[in-house]
C-alpha cells in the first residue's frame, strides 16, 4: 500500500528519481526532455521540461501549460516559476511543462497539424492517429507520474475569460484542490470527456484547470492569478513555506449560460469580463453600423461574467457573454462590496481585462449592490 501523505489530503507519495534514464537528484533542478513525436524529416520533437525535487518525498505535482498552442498566459506563468531561483520545494516534486502542445504552439494554432483537438484525445493509444499518440506518451510519462495536476488554459480565439478554477467537485481531492488554489470563482464541472483533467482526475490523479485572459497574450493579472494559485497549492502540500493568499470572497458555479445574439450588428458592450451583474441587467445592445438600436441582450439571472466575446461584430446565434449564476443575492453584494474595499488581485483582473472591450455604463450597472 501507498503511504499516505496527509490525512486531510489523502494523497499517497510518489517520487522521481530518474526520468527516461537520467537520474532526477534531489534539492535541484533538472531540465528534460519528452519526445512526442517526429517531423517529416524524422527528427525528433520534444516537449520541454523542468522538474524540481525538494528533500523528501511527497506529492508530485504537474503543471501544464499551452494544451491549446495558442493559449499562452499559462505559459508565462510556468516561465516565471521556472525564473524564480527563490522557489525552494521542502518535499515532493513539481512537474513544468511550459509548452505542452509543441506542435500547435510552433504553428500559432490551438490544434495539431492533423485539425484534432488534443484535449479531446487523452488518455490516447500508441497505436492511434498523431494526436493520440502524443496525448498517450504525455498522459503515461507525465500523469503516470504525479499525484496532483494544474492544467492553465485561456478563452479560445475573439474571446476573454475572467479567472476561474474549474473541476468536479464530486471528487474531494479535486474539490479540496480547486478551493485551495484560491481563485474567487469556481466552475463544478466535471469537464468534456477526452480532456487532460477529466481523464486524468477518473484515474486517480485529481486536476484542476485554471482559466483566465485571452490568445496570444501573457496577460500580466492573469499570470499573477495562476501564480498565486500554483504557489497556494504547493503551500498547503507542506511543499513550500510562502504565505497562503487567497481572495476575500470565493463562490461555487454550478450554472452557465452563454447569451447569443438574435441578430447580426454591431455590439456595444455594457459589462466588463469578472463583473458581477444582477437578472435582467443589460450586457451589450446589438446595433446597425449607423446606430439604429435593434435589441439588448439582457443576463437571465444574478451572476458573473465569465467570459466574453472581444469581437463587437456578430451574427445571429454568435456567443456573446458567458454568465455563471450565483446561487444567492448575498453572493453577489458580497462580492461586490469586497472589491469595492479593496485593491485586490481581482479588481485588478477586472480593470485590466476591460481594457480589450469598448464598455458604455447604464444606469442600471450603476445602482448600489443592495437595491434590488
């Protein structure tokens, strides 16, 4: 049997000693490679990675970036661990993959040369197309491995997410997991089938996925989110000594909605990406090029802004606003009254990520958080 780490975790210890042969020592770093696959040429393309061993023995935690080869703000966030010569790891080890998808990522794209969607393949086969060959050897070499998983993403292309931890909640591991990382907003959701966390979280290794910002960026609050959050996991893992930092306010999404346009036009926008709003509050209005107002689109119940669309030119059924509904008034004045008090991460998030979409205020966007 497996010694359990941490009761209240109940993660049982692994460890690195070697990696495809070379040995892992430990209270260093060791940077190594993963092949995957190979060019036409026949070259051999791999995946780079760092793994820091602390002390002991203890959890091994994955952090992934850049699954989707577009979606880089992860990877500026892996960039800055792998730069901080001050992160000391006490015990366990802590698996680096700033580049996941290499081949994607080479070609500015979020899929493989072959249109599939990595994140729809895992566990993969060797025997299998291109993509499932190259998400068996990363689940088997790199999952295989751990005890815990991190997986950072961000919107798809013309679109901006506002942070949040998403995971299946049903799994306490999984739930302990996405509340200490410490992101203000949570997503239950057990995930597509295929995906790195779904798959890796049904074979025993619980993972959470972070969303945040948009496409070809490294968003600077976005980086400080994933990196608040990775460093709060590793605290409560007894892994290193920094002080846990977590939000004022965190709130559980069971409930989403995309709100889509009726009618093709020209959006003005109303809401920022993070913000909270309240039922029937105007998100954009849809117009013509020459002003003519055709309808609102108005949220279907109190929530927050998820994500959005950055492009104000849309036709009908495009996905314009994400809301996730907040199960209480009480919620939602809290959250609002928090950020209202003070300079936090999250009002900075809010502000930063505003400054990609053109926002007209309404007076209703205006109104106190207790007037209902």
């Amino acid at each position: 049997m497996p010694k359990i780490l941490d009761r209240h975790w109940k993660i049982p210890t692994k460890s690195i000693d070697t990696w495809r042969g070379k040995e892992i020592p430990r209270n260093q770093r060791s940077n190594v490679f993963l092949p995957v696959s190979e060019s036409y040429s026949g070259i051999s393309l791999k995946i780079p990675i760092q793994i820091h061993r602390g002390e002991d023995d203890g959890p091994v935690v994955f952090v992934t970036a850049a699954l989707h080869g577009d979606e880089l703000n992860g990877t500026g966030a892996i960039r800055e661990l792998i730069c901080d010569e001050s992160l000391k790891l006490q015990r366990g080890a802590l698996i680096l993959v700033p580049i996941l998808n290499l081949l994607a990522f080479d070609r500015h794209s979020r899929y493989l040369p072959d249109r599939r969607d990595l994140n729809r393949f895992f566990p993969g086969s060797n025997k299998g197309s291109l993509t499932g060959r190259i998400a068996h050897k990363i689940f088997s070499e790199i999952v295989a491995r751990s005890s815990l998983g991190i997986d950072l993403h961000t919107a798809s292309v013309r679109r901006t997410n506002y942070p949040n931890v998403r995971a299946d909640l049903s799994n306490p591991t999984a739930r302990k997991l996405a509340v200490e990382f410490g992101s203000e907003v949570i997503l239950d959701s057990t995930g597509p089938d295929g995906s790195l966390r779904t798959e890796a979280t049904k074979r025993g290794v619980p993972t959470v996925v972070m969303e945040g910002g948009e496409v070809w960026k490294v968003e600077p609050a976005i980086v400080a989110t994933a990196l608040r959050g990775i460093k709060n996991i590793l605290c409560s893992l007894g892994m290193i000594n920094d002080p846990v930092d977590r939000p004022e306010s965190q709130v559980i999404i069971k409930t989403t909605k995309w709100i889509r346009a009726d009618r093709g036009g020209f959006l003005q926008f109303h809401v920022r990406p993070g913000q909270v709003v309240q039922q029937h509050q105007p998100l954009a209005t849809n117009t013509s090029l020459l002003g003519q107002e055709k309808n609102a689109l108005v949220s279907p119940f109190s929530g927050i802004v998820l994500g959005m669309t950055t492009l104000p030119a849309v036709s009908p059924g495009e996905p314009i606003c994400h809301i996730g509904q907040l199960e209480t008034d009480s919620h939602r004045c809290e959250l609002m009254e928090n950020r209202a008090e003070t300079e936090s991460l999250e009002r900075r998030t809010v502000k930063d990520l505003a400054s990609n979409v053109l926002v007209k205020s309404t007076e209703h966007e205006m109104r106190p958080p207790n007037d209902n």
